[in-house]
C-alpha cells in the first residue's frame, strides 16, 4: 500500500505525542499496523508486547492484531533471517491489542492485592446493570414520596414533588423514571459526572433579562412558530 506524505508522516512520527483525525475508509488501521510495524523493527525497536494498542470493540482489536500478525509474516517473507521479527511473530499471541475495558481490567487483576478487591470479583452483565439501576430508582422515589407525604411541613420536598407532577404521565412515573435514568447515564458517559450535573443545573441559573437568549428558549419559540405557520396553511 503506498502511503500520503501526511500519512508517512504519522508512521514515521516518534518521541512525541500525536493525535490523527480522518474519516471512516481513510486508512487509519492501515497506517497504525504500519506504524507499529515501525516500532518493532528498525533502529530502537521495542518488543510488541511493550505496546499498548486499545480499541473500543473486540472486533476491532481482533481484526487489528490479524492485520499486525500479517504484516509481521510479509516482513518476515522479505527479511527471513530476522530474529527479532520471528520474537514478534510469538509475542503478537501476548501482545496488549485490546479493547479499553479488557485492558482495564487485566490492571485489576495483576494488582487486586493493591487495591483490596477479591480477585473472583467479575462484571456485571447488561441485564443485571439495568436491574439494579431500577431497585434503586424505585427505592429512591419511593422513599421521596414518603418524605413528601409527612405530617410535618417540609419545604425541601415541594421541589420534588414538583418535579414528578410535570415528568411523570398520570398515576404512572414511568416517564419521570425515564428521564431520571437517560439524565444518570448521560451524567456517567462524562469524565466528572457530578460536575456535569452541576454544570446543567447551573444552565437554569440565569437573570430574567438573558432568559430569552437561552438555547431552548429559542428552540421552543423556532418550533412553536413551525406549529403556528403550519396551522395557517392548513
């Protein structure tokens, strides 16, 4: 495969910290493979397995260590005497080409004694994750509602109290719930999930002058006039 100038650029770049941005098709695997290739060959070369090359699928690290493994074997079909390629062609089976969470996890449990974990810990799977999520939401907003039901008048509940009456759809909280855990997933896909929240309670903290310049305000008139044009012209 004949590279771009840019891309050579990548696969020769060392010592120094890179960041690539190209779309899907461009050849970014292409040039990676090649890059690593660099690595463990030529002058300074590294053992593979003192790589750490992490990927957001096991499908795609699968198919990246495939792609690495023959491109270690052509080099090999050109420079067959090479001992430190035929090293790379047996450490490739241990080489870190993973997806984030895998790698994360073999730090675990090369270090559970570090961190006091129980090493026969494992992760939860999808189904159990979404069931425990809904025990605690239905635990939190029952407890809530018998905050809010107390005899003895207490301010701090009216806010939620408010907050259920315009989420939820009837006697149902089905779409208060839905809200609540579509707001807690977004929070924790975020690097600081607690100061995400902040941040977007903050959004709601703005002097009464500069209300109408706030983005859903402009969303809300933009669709409110697209209702009203199209009820004229019906």
């Amino acid at each position: 495969m004949r590279f771009t100038e840019e891309q050579q650029a990548v696969i020769d770049a060392r010592h120094q910290n890179i960041l690539v941005s190209a779309a899907a098709g461009s050849g970014k695997t292409a040039v990676l493979t090649e890059r690593i290739l660099g690595l463990i060959s030529g002058e300074d070369a590294v053992d593979i397995d003192r790589l750490l090359v992490v990927t957001f699928t096991r499908a795609a690290a699968a198919q990246m260590k495939e792609k690495i493994s023959a491109r270690i074997s052509r080099a090999l079909q050109e420079n067959p005497q090479d001992e430190h390629l035929q090293r790379q062609q047996t450490l490739i089976h241990h080489a870190q080409i993973t997806t984030i969470d895998s790698f994360c996890q073999s730090v675990i449990r090369s270090h559970f004694g570090e961190i006091d974990l129980d090493p026969s810990y494992r992760v939860v799977e999808e189904g159990e994750i979404t069931l425990l999520e809904q025990q605690v939401l239905s635990e939190l907003l029952e407890k809530e509602y018998a905050l809010s039901n107390r005899k003895e008048s207490d301010p701090s509940t009216s806010d939620f109290l408010f907050c259920a009456d315009y989420f939820s759809e009837g006697a149902s909280d089905e779409a208060l719930e839905k809200n609540i855990l579509d707001l807690y997933h977004k929070s924790v896909s975020t690097p600081f999930p607690d100061l995400w929240l902040k941040e977007r309670m903050d959004d709601y903290e703005v002097p009464e002058e500069n209300f109408d310049a706030l983005f859903f305000v402009k969303e809300v008139e933009r669709k409110t006039m697209e209702q009203l044009q199209d009820a004229v012209h019906t």
